[in-house]
C-alpha cells in the first residue's frame, strides 16, 4: 500500500487539464480526443500553462491548429505536437507552439487518449491514442496538402507518435520525429514501479489508479518491449531524442535514448551543463525549445546555454496538479 500511495503521489505532478471532449471528438474503446480551436496566450512556465488549460478547457496553443495554413518552402511539412501523460495540448506547448510558428512553421497539436467524462487527456491505451493520431495526421496532411509531416512528442506523447510511425505505417507521412523526455524504455518512478508490479494485482492497480497510459509506460512493460522490438526505429524516418540527467519520471535518465538505426540521443547537460532542468520544466525551458528547433532544422539558431536551477517548475506543478493553486498568465 505504501508502494502504490508513493507511486500516486510520483505521478501526481503530471499537469491536469479541464479539456472536456467537444465538437469534433472521436472515440475508440473507451478513449476520447479532441482538436482544441480556442487560442490562448503564450506562457513561460509550465504551472501557468496548466492553471489556464484547468480554467479555460479546449483552448490550443497559441499558434496551432490554423487550418487555412500552407507549409512555405523553407518549411514545408506541418510539425504536429503530442501532449504528455494527464495534460493537454495546451498545458504542454504553450511556449513551443509560438516559438513554431514564429520560424514560419504551420503548427497543429491533438488532445488524444482522455477518458469520457474526465477532465484529462492522455490517460488511456497508447494504441488507441496512436491511432487518433493517425487520424489527425492524416487531416493535417489533407489541410495544408503536405506530403509528410514532423512530429514532436513530449513525454508520453512522444511514444503515441513513435507507436504511430513503427506500427500504425506512419513513417510513410513522416521525415522526422522528435521525442522530448521521451519515456522509450519506460521508467521505475523512483524504483517504486517495480515494487507495486511485483505485487500480485500490482499492474492492474497502477492502471486503475492512474489510468492505463501510465501502466504502459512502465520499463518493461508489454506495450514498450513489443514496440521495441526487433528495433525501436523503423527505416525512413529521422529520430531525435532530448533527455536529461536530471528527469524526475524516467529513471534510469538513459532510458530516453534510442538504440535502432536513424537515432540521434541528446542530452540537455552534455551541451549545457549548468541547465538542470527536470522532466516536467522541459517543455518550457528555452534551450529545450532551441534543440527542438533544430531537431527539425538545423539551420535554426543555436540556443543559448543559461543556468536552471534543479528543480525549476516542479513546487509549482505540484501545487497546481494537486491543488489547482498555480496561477495563469494572461488569464
């Protein structure tokens, strides 16, 4: 009991959002996703972003989602955006979005995998999450008539898009695909995953109380050994992972990295050592953001290295996922 309770409380600090599935939802087993419309203004932090989703349900990134938007020639394949593990889209790109489509890129981002009648996303099954992202990939394509697409993933969301690209055929509409904090072998939240497994009815109990999406992201789960195997990537496809030494959900850290054919692995700290940013304050880091950008181009500039303190954002996250106590810019 005391496993499970700590394991809850690891996962706690997961940002919550009020998105509620509105027009345009679709289901499958039991999971609902939606494309938000309702832009919102640009944060710096990843606590105010999750206090306006929490506030404002089925908002977007501002940025995203304009589908009149046509890929230019210097950037001509829509980068589409996944969420993390019991967020939104807008909890999570807030500040990449803008930073997106301030470099000329048409920019989109899903809300996939929440519960019907929750008031979060990315809490059910991967498989069926990765197959809304099919979908959406495929009304992206047929919006801007772009061949192919990049991708970007944070967290959880950046194995729903690798499952889409290694199982669902999607590395035919996709040249490149980034995962940022990307879960690839899983994590032991602290060790304390292993411990509540080997309990008997452990697995099911992770998954009932935190929702199946967590259960699956496990090292060692069935879902992640089956993805990866025989190899993590798959032919034509250009993969990156950005990780950090200092990551508060996947531990060991090493397990962000690729293996397969194709992968360059990034980590935060061999390029900037004193940016010690943790799991959760990636996504609003800004040399995070600049090695995304270049991920996807590099020709982009190269991000400037400055000092984050360990810990930076997660006070906050904890008070805003546990207590809606966080406060929102711009709200």
């Amino acid at each position: 009991m005391v496993a499970t309770v700590s394991l809850a409380l690891a996962a706690s600090v997961l940002p919550l959002s009020s998105a509620h599935a509105e027009s345009g939802s679709s289901q499958g087993g039991g999971s609902i996703s939606e494309v938000p419309e309702n832009s919102g203004p640009a944060q710096s932090t990843h606590a105010a972003a999750a206090a306006y989703a929490r506030t404002h349900p089925g908002t977007a990134p501002p940025g995203s989602n304009d589908f009149s938007c046509r890929p230019s020639a210097a950037h001509p394949r829509p980068v589409i955006l996944a969420h993390g593990t019991d967020a939104s889209a807008y909890s999570d790109w807030s500040a990449l979005s803008p930073a997106l489509e301030s470099a000329g890129y048409c920019v989109f981002a899903l809300n996939y995998g929440g519960r019907p009648g929750g008031d979060s996303f990315g809490t059910e099954d991967m498989r069926i999450s990765g197959e809304q992202t099919a979908d959406f990939v495929q009304r992206v394509r047929s919006a801007t008539g772009a061949e192919k697409v990049d991708l970007v993933g944070f967290s959880q969301g950046a194995t729903v898009t690798r499952y889409f690209v290694n199982r669902l055929g999607g590395a035919a509409v996709v040249d490149r695909w980034v995962g940022v904090a990307s879960p690839s072998y899983g994590g032991v939240f602290y060790g304390l995953a292993p411990v509540v497994d080997g309990i008997p009815g452990g697995a099911g109990a992770i998954e009932a109380v935190l929702g199946q999406a967590v259960g699956q992201q496990i090292q060692g789960s069935p879902f992640l050994d089956a993805l990866n195997r025989p190899s993590d990537t798959v032919p034509g496809v250009s993969y990156t992972t950005i990780g950090t030494r200092y990551d508060e959900m996947i531990q060991p850290s090493s397990n962000v990295a690729l293996r397969g054919p194709g992968a360059t692995n990034i980590e935060i700290q061999e390029l900037c050592p004193e940016d010690r940013t943790g799991h959760m304050n990636m996504v609003y880091d800004p040399f995070t953001i600049g090695l995304v950008l270049r991920a996807l181009d590099a020709g982009a500039p190269e991000p400037r290295c400055a000092p984050v303190a360990l810990g930076t954002g997660m006070p906050e996250m904890m008070l805003e996922s546990n207590f809606g106590g966080g406060s929102s810019d711009g709200s």
